[in-house]
C-alpha cells in the first residue's frame, strides 16, 4: 500500500513538471527524456523507501 501512495505522489509531480516544461516551450523530446528519468527514480526510491528488512541479518 505504501508503495502506491509513493507512486501517485510521483505521477502528480512527474505530471506538474511536465506541464510546466511544456509551458517553457522546452521541445517534446526532452520532456520525454525527463519524464523517463523521473519514473525510474521514483520507482528506486519507492522500493528503497517501502522494502521490508531482511529478518535473517
């Protein structure tokens, strides 16, 4: 559960910025480039944010 609620986090931010891109008139390509980049991170940082420890160390 705790997972999805990093995730929708991320898609409103990774949405708000590329709004915000578009409006700058920054071209498609980059956005593209950006909003990729963006969902790798998020899901990094979801999963490192959100795993269980390891019982056994």
């Amino acid at each position: 559960m705790s997972f999805g609620i990093y995730i929708v986090g991320y898609v409103i931010l990774i949405v708000g910025l590329a709004i915000g891109a578009n409006l700058l008139h920054v071209p498609p390509k980059w956005i593209g480039v950006g909003i990729v980049c963006m969902i790798g991170l998020a899901i990094i940082h979801g999963v490192t944010a959100t795993r269980q420890k390891d019982p056994t160390s």
